[in-house]
C-alpha cells in the first residue's frame, strides 16, 4: 500500500511484509516456504527491479502516515524477522501497529483456515481488526 498514493489510489488499512531484499530469515522450521524457494521466486516477484525499492518491501519504505496496521506471522515463518522489523519501523514512524506471533504455524497460514484451527482465528482477528478501524473512520467522516 505504500506508494499507492503516487499513481492517485488511497492507502489501504492492512500492510504485511515480503522483505525479499534481504534482513534476517527465520522460520528454519517451514515446510512450505524454504530458503531455497524464496530465491526461486525472488526474480518472479520482483520482475528486475531491485529488491530494495520502497514499493517491492514496506521494510524499506517511509511509513510515516498509513493507517492502523496488523501484521500476523507464525513462529515458523520464514520471514518473521521482518514481521517483527517492520512492525518495530511502523511503531518508530508513530504507525499504530499490531503484531500477532502464532506459534507453530509456517508461512501464510491463514490461507489454511479450512484445516487449521490458528489460520481461522488470525482470519478472525484480521476481520475484528478492520471492523474496528473501519468503524472509526466512519465515524470520523460522518
């Protein structure tokens, strides 16, 4: 969502991070998204441009300014070093910011919600998340 304001959208109310350009790779216990298959699909996602760039990783963007953020990793995430580092950054730029760790549970859990009782509730709480935000601003604009 950062610089989606440069091409004349607003910014959204939910930010993860994909940090493909580097920082500490954690998540040595993932079955799903190894080392090896995050450099495979680095090139994929980045299509040459260079990693670093503010709009292919928030870790390197001005977050000064976005809207309530939540960021959800498992303990098994293979980029939970930058979870925990982007939410450290958002907070720095006075984002408001929540971080919820699952233990036990790889990258993009939630997409198993059907199966995994952890993937249901972070859904859950992502959902309770916006609802409230969503309500506030409501409220702002009536």
């Amino acid at each position: 969502m950062v610089g989606l304001e440069d091409v004349g959208h607003p910014r959204g109310d939910v930010e993860d991070d994909l940090d493909v350009g580097g920082g500490g790779l954690s998540g040595e216990a993932d079955p799903l998204f190894t080392r090896e298959l995050l450099q495979e699909r680095i090139n994929d996602y980045t299509a040459g441009q260079d990693a670093a760039l503010p709009l292919m990783s928030p870790i390197f963007a001005d977050l000064s300014g976005l809207p309530p953020l939540i960021i959800q990793a498992g303990s098994h995430e293979l980029l939970l070093d930058d979870a925990v580092r982007l939410a450290g950054q958002a907070a720095a730029a006075n984002v408001e910011v929540t971080l919820e760790i699952t233990p036990g549970v790889p990258h993009v859990f939630q997409a198993y919600s059907a199966i995994l009782d952890e993937g249901a509730a972070a859904l859950d709480r992502a959902g309770q998340f916006l609802s409230a935000h969503l309500a506030g601003a409501e409220r702002i604009a009536a």
